[in-house]
C-alpha cells in the first residue's frame, strides 16, 4: 500500500491519529489521545439552526406615535394610548406646546384623525 514517499493512502482518511515510524512511514499503532477542546460543544451552523418562534405579546403596542400638521406642515408628534378615540386624539394635538402658537386665535375650520383600525 505505501510508495517510496513513505505515504500510505489507506490511512489518508482515517480519524484517529496514528503513529508512524520515523523511516519508512509504517504504521506502528494508534494513538488514543483526545484533544483538550474536543467536548466543547460547538454551535449549530447557521443554515441548520431553528427558526425563532413567535410570540403575538411582543407585537402589542400601548402608545402610538401621531404626527400633528398644521395648515399641511408638520408641526409636532405626539405620543397617545393605542385605544385613543377620535376626541381624545384631537384634544392631545391642541394641547401640545408646539401645536398652540399656530392656533390660538384662529378658527379651526377642518378637523382630522384617523384611530388605528387595524
């Protein structure tokens, strides 16, 4: 089986190490030694790893982010309970400190607002 290289091909794919002689490249017997990281558990390769699963709680919202426009120009974004209504959207807009100087005074002539639906 060996060549003049000493290489013996049958022992190629062999997994446990062996022991060969320093001239002819024989085998003389296998060493039984084991190397010190072999019983770490290595992680699971990314194309056969689980799927996370899903969890309908972590996409509940409670606050909503609402943008306020004034005269079609956006003027503040304000934060509200996910089951406000319509007047309770409205009342928060007109309290809002960056909203008042751009209506005080003024009559508002059109009014809207869109709860989440969904």
């Amino acid at each position: 089986m060996g060549n003049e290289t000493g290489f013996c091909a049958a022992r190629v794919f062999d997994s446990a190490p062996t022991l060969r002689a320093a001239s002819r490249g024989r085998v003389v017997g296998k060493l039984n030694i084991q190397h010190p990281t072999s019983n770490i558990q290595r992680p699971t390769a990314l194309a056969y790893a689980h799927w996370p699963k899903h969890d309908p709680a972590l996409l509940v919202e409670d606050t909503l982010e609402i943008p306020v426009q004034v005269n079609g120009k956006l003027r503040d974004v304000i934060t509200v309970p996910a089951n406000a209504d319509n007047t309770m959207l409205e009342a928060a807009a007109k309290a809002s400190d960056k909203v008042k100087p751009f209506i005080e005074g003024k009559t508002i002539r059109k009014s809207s607002s869109c709860p989440k639906s969904w």
